[in-house]
C-alpha cells in the first residue's frame, strides 16, 4: 500500500481544528498504523491525523526512534489533551508540514497529557523537554496551529516569502 502524503504549507486544511474521535474503530486503527508509517518513513519523531488530511484528534509519537534505531515503539494517542503544563523550554523545531525551516520555539518544559489508547483505554503521560515539546507540538497540530504560527511574525513572513517562491519555481518546472 502507498504511503499517505504529507500535506504541506500552506494547504489550508492544516488549519482545521480536528473532531473528537467518538468510537475507535478499525479505521481509525488503520489510520493509526499509516501515520505510523508514514512518520517512519519520512523520518519524524511525531505526526497528526490533520498532516494526512484527516480531521480528527489522533497522534502518534516516537521521540526515542532514531534512522539507525530498529526499535520502534510508538505512542498512538486518542484525543489527546494536555491538562497540566509547567516550566519553560525553547526548542528547535522542525515539521514534515513545514519543508525546509526549523526555528526556536517556546514551550512548556513539563506536561502531563490525558488521552486514550486505541483499546479506549485511560492514558495518562508525564512528560518533560523533548517528549513535552513533541506532544505540544502534535497536539497543536489538532486545533490548526503549526510551529511557525508560535515564532515571530518577521521570520513567519520571511518563510512564507521563501515558501511562496519554492511553489512557484515548482509550478513552473512542472509546466516545462
């Protein structure tokens, strides 16, 4: 089976906010093993349901998976919602949405996180730096905000300038 596609800046269904997930069912199941996939095969450590073009409140993450690591083992999260935060941490992010940038974001360095798993099962998380920004990230990601949203609008507008420009020089060798 082909891997889905990674929507990218600026497809505008990046800023949807995702649907509640009433009822895990095999869909959503095999939704789950083709984001899973997908942000394997990339490589990333995170990806969200709405970067697939799915508006709906899953994410799966694997901030411990390395390219030269063959262990994989993914955190695969129903409505996940962040009930706590504390403490701050900037961070270089980067995402698969956002080709070609990474900036230094401000997030909470500790978090603790409700969702469930996909047997519908209560999931509570704590976590702290990486793992805390990932998930902040990914759930972001949920409501239709993308890192780059969090940054100043001087380098927003100066990526947006340069994304512009690599779609239209993209545009035009297609034409050729």
């Amino acid at each position: 089976m082909a891997l889905r596609e990674v929507l990218q800046f600026p497809d505008p269904r990046l800023k949807r906010v995702s649907e509640p997930i009433s009822e895990v069912t095999d869909e959503i199941r095999e939704l789950a093993r083709d984001l899973c996939d997908v942000m394997y095969d990339e490589p990333g450590i995170g990806l969200a349901a709405p970067q697939v073009g799915e508006a709906i409140r899953l994410i799966v993450v694997d901030t411990k998976w390395t390219e030269e690591d063959i262990a994989r083992n993914p955190l695969i999260l129903v409505n996940p919602e962040i009930v706590e935060r504390d403490g701050k941490i900037t961070w270089s992010e980067g995402c698969l949405s956002v080709p070609d940038f990474n900036a230094e974001v401000e997030r909470a360095s500790q978090v603790v996180l409700h969702a469930r798993d996909l047997d519908g099962k209560p999931v509570e998380i704590e976590a702290e730096e990486l793992e805390a920004v990932c998930f902040q990230h990914e759930i972001d990601h949920l409501d239709g905000i993308l890192f780059i949203d969090r940054i100043s609008r001087l380098k927003r507008s100066l990526y947006v300038q340069k994304r512009k420009k690599a779609l239209r020089e993209e545009a035009e060798a297609s034409v050729l």
